[in-house]
C-alpha cells in the first residue's frame, strides 16, 4: 500500500479538534460556528460531503456531564455552599464548556471520517 492509501487516524483527529483541515492541516473545516466548508481554502478538499450527524452532539454531552458530576460531589463535600449559586455556576460552566467543545468534537468526527475513507472521502 502506498503512503497516499494510508492515512493517520490520530493526525486527523488532532488537525479537526484544532478546526484544520484534515487533509493538510493549513485550512479551516468550518464555517461560523457549525457549518461545514464546501472545500479547504489551502488543499481543495471537498469537505461538503461529511456527514457527523448527532455524534459530536451525543460525546460532547457525554464528556459535559462527567467533568460536571464530579464538580458537585467535590463542592458539596469540601464546602457548605448556597444550592442556587451552585446551581447556577454550574449551569454557566455547563454551556460553556458544551460551546467550546461541540465545534471541535465535530472537527474531529471530521477527520475520523476522513481517515477512515467514509461518506465520499
């Protein structure tokens, strides 16, 4: 198999959870906040055919929920805190982290795809 066949899995991954091509790493794989490019401004891959559905959606709540958890257990054992101000401190790290997350958890499903040769890639 030549070197073109091959493609690194874990070199994907790393260029989409940093929101670059999966290809050349040099461009962007989306546009705004969710929106899949077309095709990367730097190599001319055809990008428009990834298909991630509601996986990034379903991991991202997954790791939200275990860093969250956690927290709640570690504060109300170590402190007397108000339930609303934990609450909604939890709340906000929440979204944020959720916002934060989900753009580069698609970025890598992205590069899975890619490397893995799925949907048109």
């Amino acid at each position: 198999m030549s070197a073109e066949i091959q493609r690194n899995k874990q070199q994907a991954v790393v260029r989409g959870f940093m929101l670059r091509c999966p290809s050349c790493g040099v461009g962007k794989t989306l546009h705004r906040y969710l929106k899949v490019k077309d095709c990367c401004d730097h190599c001319g891959l055809e990008l428009h055919h990834a298909s991630v559905d509601d996986g990034p959606a379903y991991f991202t709540l997954m790791v939200v929920v275990a860093v969250i958890f956690p927290l709640f257990a570690i504060i109300y054992a170590n402190f007397d805190p108000n339930p609303l101000v934990v609450a909604i401190s939890m709340m906000a790290l929440a979204t944020a982290l959720a916002l934060f997350l989900l753009p580069r958890v698609k970025g890598v499903f992205i590069g899975l795809q890619w490397a893995s040769r799925l949907h048109g890639f």
